[in-house]
C-alpha cells in the first residue's frame, strides 16, 4: 500500500496514541459543567472525534466556544494527559519499518505544542523528518492545506508522492485539500463516513500489505 509513496505522513491522535475514555468523560463534562451546559456521551465522542468541534460546543453543550477552549486548555495540560495516553500496540515497529525502507515520515497534528511533544516522546525514539503542531506553528486548523503545503516544500516532496493517515473525515478532507492520497484507519473507536475511493485499515500493519 505505501510501496508507491515517498512521503509517509501521519495524524497523531486516535492514529498513532490513544487517550483512554475516561480521561474524556472526565475532563470535557467537568469544563462543560462549570460553564453551566449539559453533555452526553454521545456529544463527548462527537467534540472529540469529529469536525467543527466549536459548533459542537456551542449546540450541543450549549457553551460559549472560546470560554470553553480557554478553560479546556487549561485542564488538559501534558501532565495530566501523559498517564492517560497509550501508543497503539504496532505503531513503533510500524514507523521504524517505515524509515527503514527509506521513506520520509511526517506528524501533522491538531494537538498543541506541548501534548504533540509528551505523545511523540512517547513513540520511543523514532525517527522523524518534520512535526508540525497546525495552530501552535501558525498554520489554519485542518481541513485548510496550509500546513501540508508548508510541511511538502520542506522536505522537498510532491503531493502525489505523499499518503496522509489518520483516523478522521477531517483527515480526508486535509489530505484531498493539499492533493495528497489518504489511508484512514479505523480502529473501531468511533464511526467514519467518508466519501468514495479512499482506503481504510484497521491497523497500520495493514500499510504493507
């Protein structure tokens, strides 16, 4: 599946880590609560794994958007998110296979700063050629392709020579903004609808096939 591309680029949450749920049903109805709204666990998966996380504050916890994201990035600090994070059971010996058949490998994440370096740190040294945090490196948030388009003249690679991972229709929509092929992976964890034509795995061993 990857043989084609040089560039092997990936998403970093729900991708390559995972946050455990109780760490979410925790943190968002406490910061919820506090700004006087309501939550369902159905609302918590939604702010977390799909698009327009703003709109889903404001309709479905019926919050303001900013206070909420002032407060949230407040809690959610790397030291209360690092015993709360588990790298997927493949994803080292997957990354090491990767660079070991010469390929460029890139993080494009919507995390901040700091939880992108606690998580990364967290991969056991592997190699990696470019990290972009979007927000936190002064880039739109994803789907916009400012930050491919930055992260492809860096390292000097094509669109059409980069495959793009993650877990989200966010993601898919990133990767066809910057002309990018994708791979979704899917690790049950939440449901994805996403348009015709694009590949889903169920665990990054499933790349070399």
């Amino acid at each position: 599946m990857i043989t084609p591309y040089k560039h092997i680029s990936f998403d970093l949450d729900g991708t390559l880590v995972h946050t455990t749920e109780s760490y979410l049903t925790t943190l968002v109805p406490k910061v919820v609560e506090s700004l006087g709204g309501t939550w369902k666990d159905a609302t918590i998966k939604k702010f977390w794994f799909e698009t327009n996380r703003s709109q889903t504050i404001k309709d479905c916890f019926g919050v303001d958007p900013e206070t909420f994201w002032k407060i949230f990035n407040e809690e959610d600090v790397p030291e209360s998110r690092k015993n709360n994070t588990r790298v997927y059971p493949e994803c080292v010996s997957v990354l090491k296979r990767i660079k070991a058949l010469g390929k460029t490998i890139s993080i494009l994440t919507g995390s901040p700063r700091g939880l992108a370096e606690m998580e990364i740190a967290l991969l056991q040294d592997v190699s990696l050629d470019h990290v972009c945090p979007i927000t936190d490196s002064g880039f739109e948030s994803k789907p916009d392709p400012g930050s491919m388009h930055h992260a492809l003249r860096t390292l000097g690679h094509a669109p059409e020579d980069t495959l793009y991972i993650g877990n989200g229709a966010e993601d898919a929509l990133f990767a066809e903004a910057a002309g990018c092929d994708f791979v979704l992976v899917d690790r049950g964890e939440h449901e994805v609808t996403l348009a015709s034509g694009h590949q889903r795995i169920h665990s990054l061993e499933e790349l070399f096939a």
